[in-house]
C-alpha cells in the first residue's frame, strides 16, 4: 500500500492478480499481517 500509495482493497486486488499471473508466489509458512511474497524472475 505504502509504495504504490494504494487503498488496501486495491493493494489486496493488485496482488490477487500478480498471484494469478504467476509473477509472485506467497513464502510459504507466512500469513495475515506477516505475510510474504517472493518475486518469479
């Protein structure tokens, strides 16, 4: 939210669709408000 100065329900949708693309996987183990993504290079 804080770096592309986003509401959260849009930071939650942008992030849905990196997910969906495949450019982003979750790391897992982390959840909530500690949740973590790594980059797919």
């Amino acid at each position: 939210m804080s770096i592309a100065d986003a509401a959260s329900t849009t930071a939650s949708r942008d992030i849905a669709e990196l997910l969906e693309f495949g450019c982003i996987e979750q790391i897992e183990g982390t959840a909530g408000r500690n949740v973590s993504y790594r980059i797919i290079l």
